[in-house]
C-alpha cells in the first residue's frame, strides 16, 4: 500500500470532514460565477464535490490514489487514476482543492502547472488553495490521534525547512490482532510569488482565507493567457 492509498484509509480519523465542506463551498461559489460547462477536479479523493456540481457542468476527476477512484466510480463519477497530466481533454476550470499543490516539490509543480495550462481552454481558470507558512509552522506541525472499531491512528507532522514530513502510523483491527500501516508524506511550502511567473497562467486572484486559524490558507485564482 503506497502512502496516498493508506491516507484514504484513514481520511475518515483525520477530522477535516467540516473544513472540507467549506473549502467545497468556497469552491462552488467560484464554479457559480464562472459557469464552466466542463471541469476538471484535480485529487477528486472519492468524488464529493463532484457530486455538489451543477448538473449542467460535464464534470472529470482524477486521483493518484486506487482505493479513492474506486470509491468515486462505485458512485457512477467519471473519474481516472492518473493527474491532470495524463488527459488530452480541455476544460473551462480545473480546481485542485485541499492542499493539492503542497504535495508537489517545486520541479513536480512547475510540470504540474504546464499541463493545468495545457488542459484549460483559453481563458479557463484555474482554481487551488495552499498553506501559508503559518498554516504549515503553527498548525499543521503537531501530533494528533484518533479512533474507531476498526482501528487507531497516530499522526505525527513535523516542519522544517520549508517543508512538513508527517508520518501515518494505522493499526487495522484483524479478528484478535492489529496489522501495522506506516508512510510518510511531505508537503511543501510555496510562496505566492512562485505563482507570478508562469507565462501561460496569469494570477489575477489571491486571497488569505482562515480554515483552522486566522489566515493559514490561500486561494490562487489563474487564469489560462
């Protein structure tokens, strides 16, 4: 099991099930405003806010993760394993919400963001949010744990040098015996002003927003030139 397929299984423990919801509806308030007829979500997990999309929008999600495209095509989405990297199709917005681009190093971003402008019509947007270097240095750093029938997690983030290493430890309850699931996953801290750059994406939108602490979160708004 890689690292992105134990983290779907045990999004569950995590406790984002709120902040999700209001990323999904800060998100949503854009779709209404920029009315795409297709859309493209980036790290669609198991599909939820495809599932809040106007029917009206012919909707794609793509997620590296196994275990999170089979549970968004047992919901009948349309969906692929695979990145915005891996599709010829052309869209009026793609969004990568919840992080995306903060487990991309800065190579894995600068690709990343030539296939978004690759894959949006002209004119489309491009729509992400990222940690603040308070989000990642003051709230993401820490220990956290959490439980249920099925098991116990440990979750421990440590951030330095720009970025957080934080390490999944799981115990799967198996009859009488636990099983043992351990993987680390690093983020990375990027400025806004690495956003400035890109000569086939203008950023015309930045705003801070507050999710767990005042101003941890920023949403990028780009726009394919």
């Amino acid at each position: 099991m890689n690292e992105l397929d134990l983290y779907a299984k045990v999004e569950h423990l995590l406790g984002i099930q709120d902040a999700t919801e209001e990323l999904h509806n800060i998100y949503l308030d854009y779709v209404d405003e920029y009315k795409p007829k297709t859309l493209l979500d980036v790290g669609c997990g198991r599909g939820e806010f495809l599932k809040k999309l106007p029917s009206a929008v012919n909707a794609v999600g793509c997620d590296l993760s196994s275990l999170m495209v089979d549970g968004a095509k047992k919901a009948g989405l349309n969906v692929y394993q695979g990145s915005v990297c891996d599709t010829k199709e052309k869209f009026d917005v793609i969004v990568a919400i919840f992080d995306v681009l903060n487990f991309l190093d800065k190579d894995e971003l600068d690709r990343f963001l030539e296939c978004v402008s690759q894959n949006l019509n002209k004119g489309g947007v491009f729509l992400a949010d990222i940690n603040t270097l308070h989000g990642f240095s003051n709230v993401a750093d820490g220990v956290m744990s959490n439980e249920d029938e099925n098991g116990f997690l440990n979750v421990e983030a440590v951030f330095e040098d720009g970025m957080l290493y934080t390490t999944f430890t799981y115990f799967e309850k198996e009859g009488s015996c636990y099983k043992k699931y351990q993987d680390c996953i690093t983020q990375y801290f990027h400025p806004v002003k690495l956003f400035k750059t890109n000569k086939d994406l203008k950023l015309i939108e930045k705003t801070d927003f507050s999710l767990y602490d005042p101003k941890d979160k920023t949403l990028l708004v780009m726009k394919k030139v």
